[in-house]
C-alpha cells in the first residue's frame, strides 16, 4: 500500500443510488469516498451506507449552480448563502470534514463584490462553529476564488480544493497550488484535452477523465502535492460521460459502473505511486 488513502467521488456519471455506487466504489479498492448534497437529502442514511461498505465520507459538494447569486444584490444570494450554511451543517452532522465550495458559476464572470465576501464571509463563520473545512476550489473566473483567499484566507476554515483539470481547462495551467497549495484540503483529480480553443474557457473542455487518459502531467502534480506537504486522501472527480459533443469517453461507453470504478482505481493506484 501507497502513503496515500484513495477516494472518488460516488456519481461518476452514472447516477445510481449512493448504496450502489458505495458499494461498487469499495469493491474496486477506494478507502473514500464523496458525495453531492441537496436540501432534504437523507445524508445521514448515506452516511452509515458508506461506513457499512467501509469507506471513509471525505466530503461532500455543496450545490453550485446558483452560487454567482452570492455576488449579487437581493435576495437569492441570501437563500443560496443560508443552504449552504445548512450544507456545511449536515457535513458537522455525519462528521464529514471538509465541505467542497465553488466560489462562482457563469464563464463571463470577473467582478467578485464585497457583498459577496459578506456573505461567504457568513458562510465561513458558519464553518468554523461546526468545525468544517470549507474547500474552495478553483472554477472559472479565479478572481472570485483570489478575493476570498485574500479576504477570508485568515480564518482556519478556509482551504483550497485543487481541481486539476479545471487548472489545464479555466486556469490556463497557472499554477493553482503555488497559489493556495499551503491551503489545501481537498483534491478534485481528474484529467482532460486541455483547451480545444485557446481563446475560449467553456464547461465543454472540463472532460473529468480519468487521469492518463488526457494530457495532465502526473508527475508534476505529484511534485506539486510533495512540495507542499499534503498527506491527506487524494480524491478523484470523475465521469463516464462525454460533454455534449465531444468523444473523449466513448471508450467508457459500455463499462458499468463496477468496472468503472476498478478502472479509476488503477489509474488512481498509479498517481499515488507517482508521489513519495
Ligand atoms: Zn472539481
């Protein structure tokens, strides 16, 4: 066995049943595991289901599509920043430690606000009485994620996700982790064919394949996690599915999700073997 503990997420593009895929997701050899969130979903159900199959619930991603309300006036971007206070409430309830956090949605956007750092900055102290990690993790529109880093990355709950394919498809493969890497709690591990436009940052390039299968530098990645010292569970984000109009999958088309999950195994067995 590697240094590092292993986990993936439990949707992989496949949409079963959290007892399913946990189940699936422990055969293929991962010790973790994490899970989406919803408002009225049973999380303490999913919860013993994952430590019935032997998993640890490394986190949970809280919802995003309508995080970029959180920037503006009015009041959905209160209703968004109160559920996910209860999302980090429900990650306190079945002892999850780290709760996952887009700081924004919408590839056109660059105007992070104060009003939005009053509320993240809500969220947060919301974090820190449940005793939650909030990973933050890097989207589109960094300039969102660099203004809570500067004005909220005072407080202990505040981490950085590493997504490293969005790095290669949003980021122009600037090095997010020389940037909030003494932060990290979390990694979202996954691979993609980089940017089919150099000019263009679209969701259609955010592939989520597992990690050889496109152009992301394993070693380096690892070089980078060794760099800064991170010990914790490696977790992979990934997907069977391709984005509309695009092929980078078809050679999952007829896995299940079993053998799925034994492949994202393997691959994630040889990353880890790629750190010290
Ligand atoms: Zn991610």
């Amino acid at each position: 066995m590697g240094k590092y503990k292993l986990g993936v997420d439990l949707g992989m593009g496949y949409g079963q049943p959290v007892e399913v895929a946990a189940k699936a997701v422990a055969a293929a050899g991962f010790d973790a595991c994490f899970t989406g969130w919803g408002e009225g979903c049973d999380v303490e159900g999913w919860a013993n289901t994952i430590a019935r199959e032997g998993l640890i619930y490394q986190s949970i991603h809280s919802p995003f599509t309508k995080v970029h309300k959180m920037w503006e006036e009015g009041d959905e971007g209160e209703a968004v920043t109160d559920m996910l206070i209860a999302c980090v409430n429900d990650c306190a309830k079945v002892d999850v430690p780290v709760m996952v956090v887009h700081p924004i949605i919408g590839m056109d956007k660059h105007n992070p606000t104060d009003l939005g750092i009053t509320r993240y900055a809500r969220l947060v102290e919301a974090a820190e009485k449940a005793g939650v990690k909030l990973g933050f993790e890097n989207v589109e529109g960094p300039e969102y994620l660099a203004k809570i880093m500067q004005d909220l990355g005072g407080s202990s709950a505040v981490g950085f996700c590493w997504d490293t394919g969005h790095e290669m498809c949003y980021n122009f493969s600037r090095d997010m982790m020389a940037l909030y890497g003494d932060k990290l709690v979390a990694t979202h591990f996954n691979d993609n064919m980089g940017m089919t436009d150099p000019n263009v940052v679209t969701w259609h390039d955010d592939a989520h394949l597992l990690p050889f299968d496109g152009i992301a530098d394993w070693a380096g990645i690892m070089a980078r996690i060794n760099r800064h010292g991170y010990e914790g569970i490696l977790t992979f984000e990934l997907t069977c599915k391709n984005k509309p109009n695009k092929h980078t999958h078809d050679a999952y088309a007829e896995w299940t999700i079993e053998e799925f999950a034994a492949q994202a195994y393997a691959r994630a067995i040889k990353v880890a073997a790629l750190g010290r």
